[in-house]
C-alpha cells in the first residue's frame, strides 16, 4: 500500500538572514518563533497528514535536524554538496516505492492556521494519486518582489513567473489570478522522476547514479559534483502538462529575508520604535536617529544594519562574504 512521505528539504543556508544564519546553523534551526525553529515547526505541521518523514539535509548541518525527526518514522538523505531542488527531489524519490505521494516542504516557511493547511494538503494528495503533479500557490496580499507567482485560472497553471519588479508585482495583483509560488510540491515518486527524465535526462541519471553508491543515505560529494544544479521549478514544474494549482488560503510566509522576519516579530510584540526601527539579537540600548524602518542585527561576532525595504540585498551582501572566504559564514 502507498505511504504518504513528508520529503522536507533543508539544504539552505539562509542567505538573506546572515548574521543570525550561518552555515553551521542555518536559519531553518534557530528558535526565533516562540522557542521553536521553522524545522521543528515544518516537522510537526505534517505529522497529522503523512506516514513517514524524510529529509534531504546538508552535511554541515544534518546533526540539528535529528532531534525533530520523528523517532521509527523517518529517514534521512545527507547531501556532500548542494545540487539543487530537482535533484534532492530525485533523491527522496528514488527511496520511496513508485505510489508513494510525496509531499515536498521547504524547511523554512511559517505557516499559520493548520486545519486550511491539512485541507489543502488532502486536497493535494486527491489529485496527485490521479498523476498530477500538485503546487500550492498562495492568495497574495502586497506587491512582493521576494517571490515568484503564478499565473492560473481554476487548478490550470497558465505560467510561472520570476520574481517580478514593484512595477510587475503591482500589476500581478491588480489582475487577481496570479498567486505567490509557495515551493511546496505533492506528487508520487514515479511520475516525479518521470518527468524529471523526460525533461532533463541528465540530471535524473546523474541523481541515479549518486543515489545508487550512498552508503548509509549519505551521498558521495565526488560524484555529485557532476549533477547538473537546476530547480524543480524550471526543470519540470514550469515544462510539464501534468501540473495542478491549489489556490491556498492559509497564512505563509518563507521567512527568506529580514522584512519577513520583522514583520512576525513585530505581530508577536517584538519591540519597534515610533519610526518603525527594530533590534534583534541584543538588549543593549540603541538609538537610531533620521532612520526609518531600519533593522540592527546583533550577534557575538557581526553588526548588520538593513534598511527593511533593503533586505533582499542582504544576500548580495553574503556573496560578498562567501566570495572573500570570510571566517564569518
């Protein structure tokens, strides 16, 4: 009988909320939400829908994700190097038998209101047992510029979009039928590598390949280096025509960036100044003055000061860092 698999996906190292996220302890693992972390969180939103729970996790931090895992009821695939979603996809997919139904989350959003979330994923799975492969998209609320959208009428996807200029995000929501892309995925295993094989060959067989010499779910880093690094979403979610949209009303949020982390913190109370300025990560006294909706973040080691408007750019700021092999990643 098929078996419902939470696949969670937790490879990130948060870019965009450096200096909180750093490698060995990427933003998915920090208890900012009310003593839990967003993994913690992901773990146990699913647990009332699904059979087993499997994570493709990086090597520097798969240790923090154990402690979440439902003991007897999940497995784990370690990754030597990152390869992107269409292939940590395929891995999780190669261990699960072919009507397994995968229900694919991130590791770092925050979702709110779990009764509409169980229903939508049921609804989800109903459709991808009839061999869809099944996205959420999510009602938006702002012009936002932080995420792709997509284009729909019904459960018909029309396209999908690149994260779009202020100007474009305006006229996305003024037109009402295009929904935020969520980067949550319900198929079953075999029409996932289906498609995966049909559209991009390449990487299904080099994913075959490194899946087929894992010893003990860890995967080698010499082969996987060969694995062409391509998302789920343009190597089969934005080229098949067996995809279905879920318009979902839940409350989302990816957490990608410090304007999403202010503004839940500033909806459970965390102090904000009558300019709209904000402190995290220490309770020193801090004074900004002829700033608006500014954020300090504070840590042992770095300052970041970001304009909240600014806080995509905080990744650009990361390469910087990466680029400069700085001891503070």
């Amino acid at each position: 009988m098929a078996s419902i698999i939470n696949v969670i996906l937790s490879g990130g190292v948060g870019s965009r909320l450096w200096p909180l996220s750093r490698k060995t302890r990427p933003k998915q693992y920090i208890p900012l939400f009310e003593g839990q972390s967003l993994f913690e969180l992901t773990v146990s939103r699913n647990q009332g829908i699904v059979d087993r729970t499997l994570m493709v996790g990086s090597i520097q931090n798969v240790d923090l994700a154990k402690p979440y895992l439902p003991e007897n009821k999940s497995q784990t695939i370690v990754e030597a190097t990152p390869r992107n979603t269409a292939a940590a996809i395929a891995f999780a997919a190669f261990a699960c038998a072919p009507e397994d139904i995968l229900i694919v989350t991130p590791s770092d959003h925050l979702i709110e209101n779990q009764t509409q979330y169980e229903a939508v994923m049921k609804q989800g799975i109903e459709m991808a047992k009839q061999d869809y492969l099944v996205t959420f998209g999510i009602q938006p609320n702002r012009p936002e510029t932080g995420y792709g959208y997509i284009e729909y009428e019904d459960n018909y996807v029309l396209s999908f979009r690149e994260k779009p200029n202020l100007e474009t995000a305006r006229e996305f929501l003024k037109r009402g039928n295009f929904l935020w892309n969520s980067g949550i995925f319900c198929f079953k295993a075999s029409i996932y590598l289906e498609e995966l094989f049909r559209f991009e060959p390449k990487v299904f067989r080099a994913a075959k390949e490194v899946f087929e010499a894992s010893h003990h779910g860890i995967l080698s880093e010499e082969l996987s280096v060969k694995i062409p690094s391509k998302s789920i979403d343009y190597a089969v979610m934005e080229r098949s025509e067996r995809i279905k949209v879920i318009p979902s009303p839940f409350v989302w949020s990816d957490m990608g960036s410090y304007d999403s982390l202010y503004d839940y913190l500033k909806g459970k109370g965390h102090a904000v100044d009558p300019a709209g300025n904000m402190v995290i990560g220490t309770d020193k006294y801090v004074a900004f003055v002829g700033l608006q909706d500014t954020i300090l973040v504070h840590t042992d080691d770095a300052l970041l000061v970001v304009n909240k408007q600014a806080s995509q750019d905080v990744k650009h700021l990361y390469e910087e860092l990466e680029h400069g092999a700085s001891p503070l990643l």
